[in-house]
C-alpha cells in the first residue's frame, strides 16, 4: 500500500440516521465472493453517474504490476499490458453499488482504477506494494487495491477473506507485529451485513482513494505550485477547533510519497494521549504486554481515532477516517443482506475489548464524530 503524497487509511450524519441512507439502485442484486451469504441473482449494473458509463470500463488488470513509487509525478504508462477484469469484477461491482453515491462519484472520477498483479501472495503485507494511491503532475489522480486479496483467506485458510481477517491482518501489518503470535491483538467478527469479502474490497478502495482526496483537499491548487497553500490546519475549521485538532497537536507536512506503515513521530497527538514513540519501542522489543494497555487507550471512548492505523501519522487519520466513513454509511442492500458496519470488536492481550462502530454510534465518540462530519464534506 505505497502512497504518493502527491495523491497518496466527518460533521457526522449521526448515529440514528444510518437508517436513512440511501436506497440501493432499483433492481440491484448482488453477488458476492465465494461462501458469502447472499440471495443471489444478476450482479446489477453498476453505472458511474459522472458520464453514465460502466464503473467496470475504468477498471484495469495489470497482471504484471506496477509500481509508481520511483516516479510519482507521471501517470502510468499507457504501454501497460492488461487483461480481462472477469476474474474481480463481481466483488468490484458489489463494492461499487455499496458504496455511498458521493463516494461512487469520486471513484468514477478518478483517471484509473488499478487492480494489479501478481494475483497471489502470502500475506496481506506481501500484497502492500501492489496497493498505491497518487496524483500526477497533470492533476491526473489513480489507484490500485491488489489482485493478490482475491487468493487471501481467514485464519485456517477460511474463505472468502472477510473484513475482519483483512482489518486484523492489516492492524498487525502496520503494527509490525507478527499475526501468529498469540498475544497480537485481533479484530473479532463484525456484524454480519459487513463481514463479507465485497466489504474488504469496499475498504481497500476507500482507503487509496482516501490518499487521493488528502491531498486534493489539503492541497487543490495544480500540483506545480506544490506546497504554496498547503496547510492541513486549514481544514474543517469550526471554531477553534479543525479536523485535526481533535487528534493533533502537531501536524507536520508529509513527503511527496508516504510508504505504507510508515510512522510519523515528529509530529505529535494531543497532551494526554498515547505517546507513539513509546509504543513503538515496546513493540520493536516484542513486548506486547506493556503495548497492549497502550494501543487499548487508542480505543477507548473519548478516542478521535477510527482504529490504530490512524494514530501513525496525520495523512493516515484523514484517510482512515475517510474510509471508516464510508464503511458506516453505505447503501444497505436488502436482497444480498450487505450493509453498513456497526460492530467490529478489538480483543487485546490484556484482555480488553473495545468496539470503535459500536461506540460511535452510539453517540459516546464525540471526537471522532466531529472528524467523520469534516468527512462527509469532502467525500
């Protein structure tokens, strides 16, 4: 998951109306990835409302990959070799029509939408250079989310690799903390209506293209003229307060190409909250007892953050936030049973468990509702 920082994981719509949200497109039945609990029938189309086009005709499989990271300021080369998209496009679709319409819009907006091989991998960190989010030079922005998580699967080869086993595995990927160790903190079962493999893919493509809108909305002025006006602190201003206030004491502008799980200690949370550079030396020691009441403060009720990966660096709140916004709102589907997460338990080694949809909706986030309707002003 390499990020450019040239492209590249909100006033909240509070908690009771999740059950306003839009309807789902008249007709659509979606299926989903193998042993999903889904009614079945015809994938529906799903149709980008920009120009009425496909959503699948601005998917790409590139089975040789790509990897953007030595030369950010281009687009990929049209010389790319790509192949059929049949082997994804069901799961695509499926997340596609989930999603809220805004955000369908923002993906249908984008110049590429990459789904690179290789088309298997070993783990989801071995599949994290496969993942990339940037802007061009010429204002063209792309992403990719891996072929490679298509073969993942739950622990004990379970399949399909449903979103818990992904937010697991990537909570230790950017954790640095080896998954078959027992004292690694797990995510337990989400609600049903989002624990499925088309809501990992759903979070795969919020998170890149939430790297694409950090630095579209932090920096909109054209990317020649980069960094005359960029000022994160300027962001969702209410008060005196900003988006990132409710996180940060220290913001520090990111580099032109942020790599995946990369920490930002120089920049600084809020007097009181978990010290980053401490807990990262408890885990570089492999000591996860002292680690554990840290990373269960992350969690905790009056915490800004929407999960660990967001307390590594300011870049990583906004895109995480993003993401966890759209998981929370999306168009819920009654005929497949897929709808928006509101459960996702965090089990810790010292035996806690906390539950970051469960509290925001029920109305005890402040902080991280303030953040989530910053959010829903730029999806």
């Amino acid at each position: 998951m390499i990020r450019s920082a040239l492209v590249l994981c909100a006033g909240i719509i509070v908690a009771a109306c999740f059950a306003c949200m839009p309807a789902p497109p008249p007709g659509a039945q979606i299926v989903g990835a193998p042993g999903a609990q889904h009614a079945g029938g015809p994938v529906a189309p799903a149709t980008c409302q920009n120009d009425n086009s496909s959503f699948l005709s601005h998917v790409k499989f590139v089975p040789a990959g790509y990897d953007p990271s030595s030369n950010p300021a281009n687009p990929p080369p049209s010389t790319m070799v790509t192949g059929p998209i049949d082997s994804y496009a069901a799961q695509l679709q499926n997340a596609y029509l989930l999603a809220p319409p805004a955000f369908q819009k923002t993906l249908c907006s984008l110049r590429g939408i990459y789904v690179p091989g290789p088309t298997t991998c070993s783990s989801l960190s071995s599949c994290s250079a496969n993942s990339w989010g940037y802007r061009a030079s010429n204002g063209q922005t792309f992403i990719a989310i891996s072929a490679g998580l298509w073969s993942l699967t739950c622990p004990g080869h379970l399949s399909p690799y449903n979103f818990n086993c992904f937010e697991s595995d990537l909570f230790d990927s950017v954790l640095g903390w080896d998954p078959s160790d027992s004292q690694a903190p797990r995510h337990g079962a989400a609600n049903k209506e989002a624990n499925n493999f088309d809501m990992t893919i759903l979070a795969a493509l919020a998170h890149e293209a939430g790297h694409v809108r950090w630095y579209q909305v932090m920096n909109p002025i054209p990317p020649g003229t980069w960094g005359s006006s960029y000022n994160p602190a300027s962001f969702c201003v209410s008060g005196a307060s900003n988006f990132f206030g409710y996180s940060w004491s220290k913001v520090i502008i990111p580099t032109h190409w942020h790599g995946f799980g990369n920490w930002d200690l120089i920049s600084q949370h809020l007097p009181g909250d978990v010290n980053m550079t401490t807990l990262q030396q408890y885990i570089q020691n492999h000591d996860m007892k002292d680690a554990a009441p840290l990373l269960d403060q992350l969690y905790k009720s009056a915490s800004p953050w929407p999960g660990f990966f967001a307390a590594i660096s300011p870049d990583e709140d906004f895109v995480e936030t993003y993401k966890f916004y759209i998981l929370t709102h999306t168009q819920d589907n009654q005929v497949s049973g897929e709808g928006h997460l509101y459960n996702l338990p965090t089990n810790f080694s010292n035996g806690a468990t906390k539950n970051i949809p469960a509290d925001y909706f029920g109305s005890i986030k402040p902080a991280l509702s303030n953040k989530t309707d910053c959010i829903s002003k730029v999806i």
